[in-house]
C-alpha cells in the first residue's frame, strides 16, 4: 500500500487493548494521522457507550476501530463511519446504522506461498482448519497455493479439540500447515499440541504472529504495521469523500513479513505485493 499525505480529516483511534500488535499499529496510524483522539476500552475508565459518545461530540468523521472488542463496541456505538483492522473474525450485525469497512488481519495469501516456498522448495501439502465463515479466504488460499506449484488442504472445525483431532490425521499428508488466528478453533493448549504434533511429522508451520515464534514455530508470516495503517487511511479516506462504496467490505493488504526462527535468533523480510525486492535485498534472501 502507496504511503498516503498525511489525512486531512480528523479521526478516533479506538483500541482493544494496550496489546504490541494494536499499540504498534496506533503508533504507525498516529504518524499519518497527525494528533488523533485515542481511547482505550480495556482501561475501564469509560464504558463503550460513554466513549463513543465523547467520540460523537468531538466532531471527528471517522472510528479506526483497532482489534475484535473496539470493533463490536464500534458497530453498537459509534455514530459515524467505523473501519476496523486486526481482526479476524467479526459478524457484521444486518441493521449497521453507519457505513463499516474492514481491512484485512493477515497479509496476501499469494505472498506468503511465495516466500514460504523459496524457503522451503521442496513444499508441496499445505494443510488448513478454519472455524466456519471464511469460504473467500479458503478460495484465496487455492489460488495462491495452485499459483505456486502447492496443494492446500482444509478442514471446517466447530471447536479447539476438533481442529486438533482433525491436524492430528492431518498431518501424515501434509508438509507445511497454514496456523489461522481463529481464536473459535484454537486455544493454547491445542496450539502446543499442535506444534509438538507438527515437530513430529516435520510439519513445517506458518503462523501470524512473530511471538509465537518462541513456542518453536518455524516460520511467521506476520502483516506489517506501516502496511495496515496505510490501508487503513485509505479506506477512511474513500469513505469520507463519498466512494465508501467503490470498494470492498475487506480490503487486502499490500506487504507480509517473513521471519523465520534459526540457530543464532530470528530473522525477517518484507515482502510488498507486486515487487522483487524484500527490506531492500533480493527477494527470498532469509
């Protein structure tokens, strides 16, 4: 995503939670949106309806709506137009009273196979689980998957001890496994399973987020804070001037970092859409 001037129009920023991956894309938001007002709902100090109600007064034209909480709370509350990033789940209410746009939590599926396979060429079987509702994303990761010579495979599961029953047949077949932040699937006993399970079968497993790295994950393939906060401003920006409706309900993002776990630490790239370059060297250098 193109670097936008700086954002005329004045917005609110409402976190989640004082969590790195929102705080870190508060502060890349803070730098394109000069002074924004910020509120946080995990500080207790306002209830939701008493924050966007102070949202309401202050006269700004747009919510940035950072995380699942802010984002709910936003769609209840907020009186102007809500675009929301950092989530991954989110059922839109059918009597939204203002106009809500999202952007995407997880980078291009199509580079993450790209840069996953120049890391390990030999990858042929990607396996999925996804709670259900994501029928787009699962159609992205075939295109991206057959574009690079791979295969994906996918299980619908309805709960955390279902999608560790289904990896756990699974991964016999499967050389790389795709880890969706589906918090309806996953919990972190399952996910340690997982990654033992993994081990074992030497599933190599992508995931999306670099802290999850520690627990032995080989791979992350994590979105990048100046991307979505790029995204973010331009969505609001076509919102406010009008053309909210020329784009989609969930836009892509542009870039995905590449962080691999190796014997002296950990090391990463960027990987931006359309380009040949990743963090100025050749693109595939891990």
């Amino acid at each position: 995503m193109e670097v936008p001037e700086p954002f005329k129009v004045e917005a609110a920023i409402v976190l989640s939670d004082r969590s790195p991956a929102f705080e870190k894309v508060a502060t890349e938001l803070g730098s394109l949106l000069g002074q924004p007002l910020m509120y946080n709902l995990s500080d207790k100090s306002l209830p939701p309806e008493d924050a966007f109600a102070a949202v309401t007064e202050s006269g700004v034209a747009v919510v940035i709506a950072i995380g699942l909480p802010a984002a709910q709370a936003a769609m209840s509350w907020s009186t102007v137009p809500v675009v929301y990033c950092q989530v991954f789940n989110l059922e839109e209410p059918d009597d939204l009273s203002v106009p809500v746009k999202g952007v995407a939590s997880i980078p291009p599926l199509s580079l993450q196979v790209e840069a996953w396979k120049q890391l390990d060429p030999e990858l042929q079987h990607i396996g999925a689980i996804l709670g259900n509702g994501h029928e787009d994303l699962i159609q992205e990761a075939k295109r991206a998957a057959a574009a690079n010579g791979v295969s994906v495979h996918y299980r619908i599961a309805n709960s955390d001890r279902e999608a560790l029953y289904m990896f756990q047949r699974m991964a016999p077949r499967i050389d790389g496994f795709w880890l969706f932040p589906d918090n309806r699937i996953l919990s972190v006993t399952v996910i340690e399973e997982i990654v033992r399970i993994a081990a074992h079968h030497r599933v190599r497993i992508a995931v999306f987020n670099d802290s999850l790295l520690e627990m032995g994950v080989a791979v992350s393939t994590a979105s990048v804070e100046a991307d979505i906060a790029a995204t973010v401003v331009a969505v609001a920006e076509k919102i406010i001037t009008g053309t909210g409706d020329m784009i989609p309900d969930l836009t892509p993002l542009d870039a995905v970092k590449i962080s691999t776990r190796t014997a002296i630490g950990e090391q990463s790239d960027t990987f931006a859409a359309g380009t040949d370059e990743a963090g100025g060297a050749p693109k595939g250098r891990l």
